[in-house]
C-alpha cells in the first residue's frame, strides 16, 4: 500500500475517542502521540494524553513538567505520566486494606511482609498499570474527553497491557469463585452453630471457635466488592479495547529493518488478540534525492526497505513522517507536524 498523505491520519482517527500509540523503543511513537494530541487540542477538541512508558518522555516532548497526576497543558490538553511506582505502592496499599477487613491480625506481619516482596515480584508493575490504565479509560468518556490518547512503552510492554484485562478478568473470576465455596461453607458452619448453640447451651463457652462465623460476613462482602468492581473495570475496558469504533491502536517504526521484524511481530500478536492495527506511521524518513553521499546512500537504503514495508503491511494505511531538521517539542511545534 502506498504511502497517504499524513493529514489524512488526522482524519482517519478523528472519530477515535481512544487512541494508542505504540512501536519499538526509539521510533519515535511517544512524538507522534503527543503530535496527535496537541493537533487535536489546536482543534478545540478536548484531550487527554497518557502516558504508560516508564521513561517519562513525554513531558519532555511537550516541553512541560508532568506527574502521575492531570496536568494542564494548553485550555484543551491535559497530560499524565503515569508513574510505575507510585500506583503499585497504592495499589498494594489498596490490597493490605482489602486483606485487613477479614484476616485474623495476628497475620498481618506476615501478610505485609508478602506484600511488600511481591512489590518487584514480576508483572507486579504491569498489573497496578493496567489497573491505573484502565481507570484512566473508562473514566475518560465521563470527563468528556473526545480523545484520549495513550504513549505506550515498548511494543512487548504494550502487547501485554492490551491483553491484561482478559487474564485480570479470568484472574478475578477465580477469587470469587473461591469466595462463593468459602461463603457456602460459611453457611454450612453458621448452621451448625446456631443448632448446637440452641442444643448445648450451657457448653457454649468452651466451643471452639468457628472460623467461618457470621461476624465477619460484612468483610467478606467489602472484599467481594473490590473484587466485583475490579472485574467489572477490566470487563468495561476489555469490551472498549474490542471496539474498533471506540479505539484505534497506531504503531510507529522507523525504515529500518529491526523496527520492521518488531513491527511484523507485535501485528501478529494483535491480530492474535482480534486487535488489529488501524494505522502504521513510518517515521524519520529522508526524501529520496541528498546532496551528501553518506545520506544518500542511507536514502536509497529507506526505499529498498519501504518495498518490504509496503508489501509486508498491504492490509494497513501507511503514513510518512519526514526527518526533521531539528527536535520537535511544544504543542505548536507538534500540531505544525501533521499539519497539511
């Protein structure tokens, strides 16, 4: 397919209210996201970018400080760095709180020990991400956001934040199912009590303790709660992942040939997830004719790979994004881009 012109990407996703924007480290995706974000803000379209990559470039792009928390950067863009550790420690914050409710206390020591192992633990940050991640999600619609776009780490990263809320669904589905065989011996137990508090009355102080009694029921449903609401999260961000006319998921590369096999890869692996990309940006290229031999020659080595990159993705529009003579950071600068 060849290559469209880079405007028409603006109106491909312009009935995108969800965008990602991801590619092999380097490429330059977390550039074209915030081009994206800060084009549509020129637009007056209310945006929010997010960024999930742990290297913390987007502000730097946008020439503006950001945290883990909204931050204003132009009456239309809004922008977020999330940041991995600060959402695990809530995360796990929010779990020790969770296990509070019903765990005997005398194992809290050790239940906080665990929990504070299983902080590095691996996929330990992926998950409090794509919690964080699909919060930020769902949450978009209701602050009427028109797009929300998100700069994705690396293309493996990203490959397992969009699959996530499927596992983390299944995940979920196991601990209440747990929980249900936990609440019906409770009610067996409970029974049995209440018969043998009826039938031994005078014995009842030297019973053993029930340990499934009906005075922690309450906990038990705050925990079922979380749990609901946390499967309910992952099930709403999974059904809006699906929508291709809710999101749209671009990936960056450069005419190079690692980029390219990168790229051949993640492709596979979302059509894997029936979560095919609807667009490829080839960045950095170098029109064709140079007046300097070392950059001609690399000029000439981009066409022989653009063939490949042409036949590999036949399926999916292609948009160029030239090299620039100089780095590109601001939201006036990053609008101008894709401009026509």
């Amino acid at each position: 397919m060849a290559l469209r012109p880079l405007h028409k990407l603006i109106e491909q996703l312009a009935t995108q209210p969800i965008i990602f924007v991801g590619g092999k480290g380097g490429v330059g995706k977390t550039t074209t996201a915030a081009a994206l974000a800060s084009y549509y803000a020129s637009q007056q379209k209310k945006t929010l970018i997010v960024s999930t990559d742990p290297a913390h470039s987007l502000g730097d792009v946008l020439n503006i400080r950001l945290s883990n928390e909204k931050t204003a950067v132009t009456p239309y863009l809004d922008a977020i760095e999330l940041n991995p550790d600060i959402i695990v420690d809530a995360h796990f914050a929010q779990v020790e709180r969770t296990i509070t409710a019903y765990a005997n206390p005398d194992m809290m020591p050790k239940i906080r020990e665990h929990l504070r192992l299983s902080k590095s633990a691996p996929g330990a940050q992926e998950a409090a991400m794509l919690e964080s991640m699909c919060q930020h999600l769902v949450s978009a619609a209701d602050a009427n956001y028109e797009h929300i776009i998100f700069d994705t780490a690396p293309t493996g990263h990203t490959l397992r934040l969009l699959v996530l809320p499927e596992m983390m669904g299944a995940w979920t589905d196991g601990l209440l199912a747990q929980q249900r065989r936990q609440a019906k011996l409770r009610s067996v137990a409970n029974h049995l009590d209440s018969h043998n508090q009826k039938s031994n009355q005078k014995d009842i102080d030297n019973d053993v303790p029930n340990p499934f009694a009906a005075k922690k029921s309450d906990r038990w449903e705050q925990a079922v709660s979380v749990l609901e609401k946390r499967k309910a999260l992952f099930r709403q961000a999974g059904i809006l992942l699906h929508d291709r006319s809710q999101t749209a998921i671009v990936l960056v590369m450069t005419a190079d040939v690692l980029p390219l096999a990168e790229t051949k890869r993640a492709i596979e692996q979302l059509q894997d997830s029936k979560l095919p990309p609807a667009a490829i940006v080839v960045n950095q290229l170098i029109t064709p004719i140079q007046a300097d031999e070392f950059w001609q020659h690399r000029a000439e080595r981009q066409q022989q790979l653009m063939h490949d990159i042409e036949k590999s993705f036949t399926k999916y529009p292609l948009y160029p994004i030239y090299l620039q003579k100089t780095d590109v950071r601001g939201t006036g600068a990053l609008s101008t881009l894709l401009e026509p």
